[in-house]
C-alpha cells in the first residue's frame, strides 16, 4: 500500500504540473475576442464554459504567476489555484497579490478549503473597512429562497449574517439533540425542528444560542475596526461585534496570544478545569487537526492522542477529530502528536506521515 500511495502522489504532481502549462497555454491562445471560441473547440467545451475557462486562465496567468509556478512545483492543485485566486477578485490587484504570495508561503499540504479562508481573512484584515461595506451590502440581500426537488422535495433557502446563522444552526442543533429520533437520521430530526419553529413556535424554543466571537480588545474599545473572528474561522465587522458584545447576557473571556496571533491561554473563569481544556482546544483549533479537514471543531470528539488513562487531559494530547476521522484513526492504528504549539501530526497505516498547524487567532494579513 505504501507504494501505491507513493505513485498516486506522483501521478498527482504530474497531473498539477500539466494543469499549470494548461492555463499557461490557454492564456498564450488568448489575443482577439474570438480565442474562446478557438478554444473551446479544441476542448470540446460549451461556449459559457470556454468563456469561464479563459478569463480564470488569463487572469491567473497575468496576475498570479506564482500560483503557477506552485502548481509546476507540485504544491498545489488547480482546485488550490482556485481557493487563493476567487477571493481577490473584488480587491485591487496589488492587494490581492500579496495576500495570495504570503499565502503560498504555507501552501504545501493545505487544502483549497484552508487556503481560500487563509487569502479571505489576510484580505478582510489588510483592508477593514472594505470588508465591512461589502458585508453591509451583503446584509441588505439577505433573503430566504424556495427551490424545487426531485421525488417531493423542496430545499428552503436563508441567506443570513453568519452569526445569525451560526445562532440558529446552534440553537436547532440543540433541540434536536433533545429530540428522540424515533427512526429518523439527526438531519431529519434538524429539518423537523426547523419547520416546527417556524411554524408552531413551540415552548421548547429555548434561549437564544450561544455563538464565541474572538475579537481584538482593541476594536472592542472602538480604538480600531480589526474584525472579530467566529469560532468556525469566519471574520465579522467590528461594528458587528461591538453590537453583539452590547447585547445583555455577553460574557467576556481572556484570550492570551503570541506575536503571531497563535493562542497561549483561555481563561473563562468561570469553567471547572475540565471545561476549560475543553474551551482551549476547540478555540485553538478551529477545525478538526486532520489534514484538509474543515469541520468546525465545536461539533468535535476531542481525542486523546495517547489513550488516557496513560495520556494526560491537557492541550499537548488532545485534538479535536470529526467523528469520521475519529473512528478512521482507531479503525487504522494511525498515530496522532500534538505538539506544545498544536501542531498535530498524523501517521497513517500505510507509512505516510502529514502535519497539520492550527490558524492563529488574529494573524496579521501579511
């Protein structure tokens, strides 16, 4: 097995390096108005299809030749390219230059998921007050949508402020876990609570949700706009978090971070110890530690890289793991290490060995 999955990572540096002179060519072919339509003909593509296929080969090719230059190199996907480059398009190129080449920086082993919200918050970040009006913009659109399905389905749609929607994701979440399930999946009992709010408003509503906002003191204070950071990653106005932090009901915790924004300390005080590991870990890691994995560690196991009881309960032995890659590690025996600074490492059963480093809380955008 290991030698397969050694050949299937070559196939796959092959294939990146061949997407790289892909794009580089379609760029080249690009001189008139009518290219795409050359183009598209040669790749058998749909006209709408060529016309996306050109612009993204165009525009990486001129704007971000060092994405190719990772792509010939192996580091990273064509699905990657996309991940850094989509996020800029609404910022100046030098701006989105260098938030793309300080993102590459740590590109090798990082998902297209992790490097699109990587080059999003050191934009978000570099420029405040942008970020703020496109989410102000994006406010006013909020809408909720009806679309039809197959077989007697309908998918209902609400566009909501992410913390908003993290609210009410928690807050359904919640009661359906009270809920018995009476044969239904945990999805189904979410979509029976959903439609039970909305349309009887049962007593069993509850309380509003708890959401963790991270956010500089300084913001907090009004000195200055940096933006708060949800606990899944996603960065809010500052505005927006002092409105939050207005609301009765807040409390404030202590966060204590380094230079490079990584966390040090938690310090709720008002949590028994086994709680605040509890708190420290999953704010340290704001997805499960294993590689390319984006699930938000709050729905998290938190799993003892040594089996307790011969492995302490402290942050330098535990991790958060979706339930998938929870059962997959003891299912295969892979090894797990948490170093003092949360960096995790994974050895697989087949030999293969990959490192994961938790995002720092408030990384400067460049």
């Amino acid at each position: 097995m290991e030698a397969k999955v050694a050949r299937l990572i070559e196939y796959e540096r092959g294939i990146r390096r061949a997407q790289a002179e892909r794009l580089r060519l379609i760029a080249e072919l690009n001189v008139d108005d009518w290219a795409v339509i050359d183009i598209g003909m040669a790749l058998q593509l749909s006209p709408s299809n060529a016309s996306s296929l050109v612009q993204w080969a165009t525009r990486v090719a001129t704007l971000f030749p060092d994405v190719l230059e990772a792509m010939e190199a192996g580091v990273i996907s064509e699905w990657s390219a996309h991940g850094l480059v989509d996020p800029t398009e609404d910022y100046t190129p030098e701006l989105a230059q260098k938030a793309v080449a300080k993102t590459l920086e740590t590109a090798e082993g990082r998902c297209c998921q992790q490097l699109r919200r990587s080059v999003q918050r050191r934009l978000q970040r570099a420029d405040p007050a942008g970020h703020a009006r496109r989410c102000a913009g994006r406010r006013r659109g909020r809408k909720v949508e009806l679309y039809d399905e197959d077989d007697g389905m309908a998918v209902l749609k609400s566009e909501q402020p992410v913390e908003v929607a993290q609210a009410m994701y928690t807050k359904i979440d919640r009661l359906a876990r009270a809920e018995p399930k009476n044969g239904r999946s945990m999805d189904a009992v979410r979509a029976d609570v959903l439609a039970a709010l909305v349309l009887e408003e049962p007593k069993s509503a509850g309380s509003k949700a708890l959401i963790q906002v991270t956010v500089p003191i300084t913001a907090l204070l009004g000195v200055d706009d940096r933006p708060g950071q949800l606990d899944a990653g996603q960065l809010i106005p500052a505005e927006v978090v002092r409105d939050l932090m207005s609301q009765p009901g807040t409390v404030f915790h202590r966060l204590l971070t380094d230079g490079a924004g990584n966390l040090l300390e938690y310090s709720p005080g008002m949590y028994r110890p086994k709680a605040e590991v509890d708190r420290f870990i999953r704010t340290r890691h704001r997805t499960c530690v294993m590689p390319c994995c984006s699930h938000p560690s709050r729905s998290c196991d938190l799993d003892h890289a040594v089996a307790w009881p011969e492995g302490k309960t402290t942050g330098t032995n535990l991790g958060p793991l979706d339930r998938r890659h929870h059962r997959y590690k003891h299912a295969t025996k892979a090894k797990v290490t948490i170093a003092e600074d949360g960096t995790a490492s994974i050895q697989t059963r087949w030999g293969q060995t990959y490192s994961t480093k938790p995002d720092p809380l408030d990384e400067p955008p460049f």
